[in-house]
C-alpha cells in the first residue's frame, strides 16, 4: 500500500512523503483462486492452477468483488481439481466465499464448498449439510491420534442464497481447530495431535469432497485461499470487505492493536480510510502518530527552506514518527509537474525513533 502526503510547494517541484508496510515475508497466501477470468491461480503458480471436471464455468455476473465467480451443478457433479495441496503439514489458514443456490436443503447429505485429502484423509473440510431442520457448516479434519477419528465441529450456518464467508485457522502449536463464519468467531475444536502429520494432503478440491464426485455443491464458490500461518481475527474481518491478496499488506500486529485504540466504525478501519474527514489516512496516522479521528490537519511532515549552501538548493524535512510504527518505511518523492514522480534525494540529519529529519534536495526544473 502506498500513501502520499502533500507537505507543501518548493521552488518548482512537490514534496511527498510517501508511508507503506514494509513487506512482510508469509503474508501473501501459499494459493488463492479469485475465479475472475479462469480457474488458475491468482497466487501460487502454475502448479496450483484449478482442473475444472464435469463442467464448471466461471460466471463473470456473479461475484463477491469484482469479476467472477466459479459456477456449480450438483447433479452435474461440477467440481474443481488442484492437483498439489497448498495445504502442508503445520499451521494453516483456508478462506472461501459461497453461495448455495437452493431454496432449501433436503435431507442431511453434504454440500461440500472444498476438502484437502491424500484420497484416504481430509486434514482440511468444509461443507453443509442440513441437521435437525437447520442448515450446519461442518468443519472436519480427518485424524488427530485416534485411528479412524474424524474429529469435527458443527455451527449454524444461516439460510442458502446468500453469500457467506467460511474461514478455518489451524494452530499445530496449541492443535486448535477455529472456524469463523462471516468474520466472526463461531467455533473451537481442541484436537489430541498434529493432524497435518498424522493425516496429510496431495491435493484439493473446490467443490466437492475427496472422491470429486458425489456430495457436490450447488451454486457459486468465490475467493478461495490457503495461508501456512493462523490468520488473526483482524486478518479475517478484512476478508470480509477485500480479496485474500490484499490482506498482506495489514499484516501487522502494531497496526491492528494501535487502531483499536479508537473508536473507530468497522467500515473505516482499513488502512486508506479517513476517518476524521481531514485527507489524512489511517496509515498515515498510523505512521505519524497521529489520532485517525481529528478531523484537523496537525502533526503532518513540515517542510522549512528553501535554502542553499555549496551542495545546491534544498529544504528541511521534519518527520514526528510513531515508535511503534515499526512496520512502516518512509521515502520521499519529488515532482516538477505533479504528473511524473521519481525519488527524492534525501540525507537522514537525525534519526530517532520519535522523529526524523531530513535533507531533500530540490530537483533543477
């Protein structure tokens, strides 16, 4: 993500100081499928690219977010193939948007929106079944020490016809099994042992269960992704509002415990949103140390100069910083024409974890 602050006009050109996350090595998913244009992978490569078997299409008028979604037949037995599972031994994450296109469910046979197996277990499960009148979400792992155990847990899962976000975070240091629905926290499951190691995958599929066929869903499945970490809660509600290769860049645990010291609406906690109204962002606030509620325009980067010494023209750049930003790199950029911008050339004066200042030459014109 990348945040531009205007500080003022120098002498023919804009100074911007420009605030993003720095990278953050597992923040992207080890596969995600958008279903935008094709079934191939969105991340991951080729090797995680979908099969499609029996006739799925990708439906470009359906969509979570922007552009498709994966279309199913049940009675078709439509299902997709991914021939290498991004589900590995230890912690993991999986995600998925779905739409059961039913009225209702009959009887209690499973509807499954994607399992991971090896053809014998599932160490990742997902699908709905109606129980005792109500639909369920089921999430089943296969084995977790007892031969033969399939442990699982089981939550209301609302009406068909609507979409719903389903996200499973699995923690092999404390073997729990957490499921969220929607974003929020629905269910927990303590397992005996790692179920990864004991019960691994080869691949998966988005669909159907193990066997492909039998048992498939009905509708529309849409943003699929597998991380090899636990996804924080945070993680999940921003699944809730943007696509599984935008959710990298908020992986921070500084940002995340520093908005929530504000009240802030749900809606506006992302890092680009203004919540004070000001143009400042969230991010930059963040970067600043600023409140993301002040609706005044305080505390931003000041510029004093221009001046001139042997080396040429340039200003001074005074930069108040939030220590505990830690995650976020700061640069500066410079234009002559607000069209064209390329990096500025700066020298650190002072450097402290509260506040920076710098030299930044001014371009010729």
């Amino acid at each position: 993500m990348r945040q531009k602050i205007r500080t003022g006009p120098l002498v023919g050109a804009v100074l911007l100081i420009v605030a993003a996350f720095a990278p953050q090595t597992g923040a992207e998913p080890v596969a995600y499928w958008s279903f935008n244009e094709d079934f191939t992978a969105t991340i991951g490569g080729p090797e995680y690219d979908g099969v499609p078997a029996n006739g799925p299409v990708i439906d470009p008028s359906v969509s979570r977010f922007d552009g498709g979604s994966a279309r199913f037949i049940r009675n078709e037995e439509h299902f997709i193939h991914i021939p290498k599972s991004p589900i590995s031994q230890g912690s993991h994450t999986y995600a998925a948007w779905y739409n059961l296109d039913l009225e209702s469910m009959d009887g209690s046979d499973r509807y499954f929106v994607l399992e991971a197996s090896d053809g014998n277990t599932w160490p990742a499960s997902y699908g709905l079944r109606r129980s005792d009148g109500e639909p369920v979400g089921q999430v089943f792992t296969h084995d977790d020490g007892i031969t033969g155990g399939t442990p699982n847990t089981s939550f209301p899962a609302g009406e068909p016809g609507e979409w719903r976000h389903i996200a499973v975070t699995y923690n092999a240091e404390t073997l729990r099994l957490k499921a969220y629905l929607d974003g929020e926290a629905i269910a927990v499951r303590a397992l005996r042992s790692d179920a990864t190691t004991i019960s691994p995958s080869d691949y998966l599929n988005i669909g159907g269960h193990r066997g492909g066929t039998g048992r498939n869903w009905e509708g529309w499945i849409d943003e699929v992704a597998v991380w090899d970490r636990v996804l924080s809660h945070r993680e999940i509600e921003l699944l809730q509002m943007t696509s599984p290769d935008l959710i990298g860049g908020f992986r921070h645990a500084g940002y995340e415990a520093w908005i929530d010291g504000f009240e802030i609406p749900h809606d506006l906690l992302l890092p680009e949103a203004d919540p004070g109204g000001n143009g400042v962002t969230n991010l930059e606030s963040y970067a600043f140390g600023l409140d993301p509620t002040e609706t005044r325009r305080e505390g931003l980067p000041e510029v004093s100069g221009p001046q001139s010494d042997a080396n040429g023209d340039f200003v001074t750049v005074t930069i108040s910083r939030n220590p505990e930003a830690e995650n976020v790199n700061l640069a500066v950029e410079v234009s002559s024409d607000l069209i064209e911008w390329e990096p500025g050339e700066a020298t650190v004066l002072l450097d402290r974890a509260d506040l920076q200042v710098l030299r930044v030459e001014i371009p010729d014109r």
